[in-house]
C-alpha cells in the first residue's frame, strides 16, 4: 500500500471506532509545519501570512494558525463573524467578499479590514466611511488556476476591479477622501506558479499608481501536490525571485511597510483526509455467453461519503489521492462480508470507479482529471464491504466547500490529531434533526 501522509492503519481503526464515518481527520503537525514555510516566505519588509479562512474555516484550525501569527481572510460577512466568533482580533481579519456584506458597517466599526473588489464596493465603503482607510483588489488582466473554475483573473474573470480602472480608484479615493492603503491581487488557485511571479510584478506596476499603500498583498494560489506526481509551488523559490523588484518598490516606504501572501490551499490541503466506509461492490462485466463475447465494464466501489463531503472531483475533476485500507473484522460493528476480514491488503489490484453515496451520476470520486464526466478507474487492492477508504489532500475545500445535506445526509464529524498524536472531536456529526431544524 503506498505510505498514507499522516495516518496508519491502526489511528484509522481507533477514529473510525471512536467516530463513526464519513469523518474528516486533520493533523495540528503538518498545519503547523505549513503556518512555518508560510512565515518563512522571503520579503524584504515585514510580512503577514493572511490564512484565507474559506479553505477550512473550523475554529479549531483558525485558533491554530492564529497562534502560528496568520491573520485572516474572510471571503464574506458571514466567514469575518465566523472568525470574531473564534476569538481572531478583528484588526487580523480583512474581508474580501463577491458580495457587499450586509453588515459591512458594524464590521469595519468593529475594526475589521475592508478590501473593495469592485467600483461599487469601494463607493459603497466610501458613503458609509468618508476618509476611511481601505484596501482594493484589482484583476490585474492575467490569471491562473489549476482549471478554468479556479481561475480568477484575466478578462474572463468577475473577480476584483479591472486593471484598466486605477484611474477610476483614484477618483473615487478623492471624492470620499479615502486612503487605499492596501493593494491586493489574487488570480486563482493551484496555478502555475510562473504565471504567479508575472502577476506579483505586474501588481508591483499597480502598486506604482497608488500613493498611499503600506500593505500589499500578492494573494494566495499556490499550487500544492496531493499525488505523488505532482510538486508544490516552491515559496522559498518565488520569493527570491521576486526578492530585486520588491525590495526596489519597497525601499524608502519606511519600516511599516507590509507584504503578505494569502493562502488558503497551501496551508491546508495535505493536512486533512477523509475516512469513508466500503459500502457495497457492483460491477457492470457481462459474461461471455454462447453467442456473445464478454463485455467489460467497470468494477465500482460505493462509499459512505462523495459530494457531500468533498466537491473537487466532481465540481472540477480534481484527483485525491485514495487509499484502501482493509478493516479488522469486530472493530466498529461494520456491515462486512461473509468472506472475513484478516486485516491485511489484497495482493490482487482492480481498476475501481469510486461512487459516492448522493442520488447523482456525477458523484464520482474518480473522475478524469481535469474532466468531471469522464471516468479515469483507480487502480487499488481488491477491497471488501466494510473496509475503509481513505481520501487524502482533503483539507482545502473539503469540508468548507461541499453539497450539505444532499438525500438528508447529515454533515460529517471534523477530527484533530493534536500534537501528542491524541485524534478528539472538533466539530461533531450533524444530526438529521439539526439538518431540518429550520423547516417550519
Ligand atoms: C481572495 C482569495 N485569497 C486567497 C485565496 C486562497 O487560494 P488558495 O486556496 O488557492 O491558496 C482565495 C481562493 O480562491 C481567494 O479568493
């Protein structure tokens, strides 16, 4: 069986007696060790890791980066209030938002930050704090996600004001007498990291045009590897990059001058899986018979957890590394099958499609990638009803993200692995009469 990156068989065993499944798991050691190559990112002024929330907004999580010196970003009014709730100052929080939050007043009295993403955003912000202090988010014209769904920059993108209206800004900056003392870009998730660098100078053209700035942010994005193929975006790599034309734009804005990089997925994505269990096996071979050949079809595994969970696959074919791990017959009281469970991997391999447990053709959890209607098989170790399957890079837009309470399915427990390897409860099952307790 390939290594898992933080689980063995024996932890998966205990949290699947102790919590049931589907469960989330995340390990405070590989968070921890993110939080410190975030801070480690090279800058020639001072820097602020700003988490962006959305990608795993459990408190938990949140207090842990908070302890490691991230601050927050917050992709609503709802997610900045999630935040205060958690016990983040509201000075380390800034919202950047699609929509205007509807409390956006109370917010920044509050004292939480506010980042314009469109002309109306900043005229708004403008009317209800004339001479107030703010941040803008432009679209600098170039984007980059690992698909077109993550990308958001460019022309083809909604996402912060068009490059191509600094002058706009500015007007507007005068007529309310605003500070834009900040200036942010973000121009999608999981992309290459050379359009990345482009963009981070591009910004730093941007930046040129506002006077004011003491904090500029060049967004999150980094691409993280969840298969063994795939290789993470090097902070200490684009940092030095960058290292000639920041410290050039940065020289002589004195000592409070602040870069900060924002990621979400980076920080996350590795350190969290998902424990699921074999519900079923079916296959769509047919036989051979007198006056037919053999068909194949597919061999499928059906799992206690799919889009309710974790939405990546079948939003965008996103590949999660999965893992079967047999289960030890007796444990948790598992529907296994007669045959019995000895606890070790089959030799035998089978190329499985994995279908989630929602009423939807599209709840694949093997999807090809990039292409969330095409079918690309797993090759695993044949698996039995009752094992359990683990799907890593789970972390990021996991349990933030995913089609709640689809059939009535109630959402799933969140686990933390502390430090001293203990697994406890950080967000419990949801019940089915929580789930309804707003119908009337
Ligand atoms: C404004 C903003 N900042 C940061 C991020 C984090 O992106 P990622 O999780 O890819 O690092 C996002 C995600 O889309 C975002 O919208």
């Amino acid at each position: 069986m390939p290594a898992l990156r933080f689980l063995n068989e024996a932890l998966i065993e205990r949290i699947r007696e102790r919590f049931g499944t589907p469960v989330y798991v995340y390990d405070q050691a590989t968070l921890e060790q993110a939080a410190r190559e975030v801070m480690a990112f090279p800058a020639p002024c001072s820097l602020v890791g700003r988490y962006a929330m959305k990608a795993l907004p459990n408190r938990s999580v949140l207090r842990i980066f908070d302890a490691a010196g991230l601050h927050i970003d917050a992709s609503s009014g709802f997610e900045a209030e999630r935040a205060l709730a958690a016990g983040i100052a509201p000075d380390k929080i800034q919202i950047t938002a699609q929509e205007i939050p509807k409390d956006l007043k109370g917010l920044v009295q509050r004292g939480v930050l506010y980042n314009a993403c469109s002309i109306h955003q900043l005229r708004t912000f403008g009317e209800l704090f004339p001479g107030g202090e703010l941040s803008v988010r432009i679209n600098p014209g170039l984007g980059s996600g690992h698909n077109n769904r993550t990308n958001v920059g460019g022309p083809s993108s909604s996402f912060g004001i068009w490059h191509a209206k600094i002058d706009e800004v500015l007007a507007i900056a005068s007529e309310f007498d605003l500070t834009i003392s900040g200036l942010h870009t973000h121009i999608g998730s999981g992309g290459d990291p050379e359009v990345w660098k482009r963009c981070a100078q591009l910004t730093l053209g941007i930046a040129r045009r506002l006077p004011d700035l003491n904090r500029l942010s060049l967004g999150g994005g980094f691409k993280v590897a969840r298969l063994p193929d795939e290789s993470s975006a090097d902070l200490q790599d684009i940092g030095r990059h960058l290292a000639e034309d920041l410290a050039s734009y940065v020289a002589g804005r004195g000592d409070a001058f602040q870069l900060e990089i924002e990621p979400g997925s980076y920080l996350v994505a590795n350190a969290g899986a998902i424990l699921a269990e074999i519900m079923d096996v079916v296959d769509t071979h047919t036989p051979a018979s007198d006056d037919a050949p053999a068909e194949p079809g597919h061999d499928f595994l059906k799992v206690d957890t799919g889009m309710t969970e974790l939405l990546r696959p079948s939003l965008y074919g996103a590949q999660h590394p999965i893992h079967v791990v047999p289960f030890i017959r007796g444990a948790a009281g598992a529907s296994l099958d007669a045959a019995g469970a000895t606890g070790e991997a089959s030799t035998e391999e089978v190329d499985y499609v994995i279908a989630g447990h929602c009423c939807e053709s599209g709840d694949i959890l093997t999807p090809a990638p990039g292409d969330p209607e095409g079918l690309a098989p797993r090759r695993l170790p044949r698996a039995r009803i009752g094992d359990t399957l683990v799907i890593e890079g789970a972390g990021a837009y996991a349990a933030g993200m995913n089609a709640k309470n689809y059939n009535a399915f109630p959402e799933a427990a969140e686990v933390l692995i502390g430090l001293d390897g203990e697994p406890r409860l950080v967000r419990e099952r949801q019940t089915l009469e929580q789930a309804l307790a707003n119908e009337i």
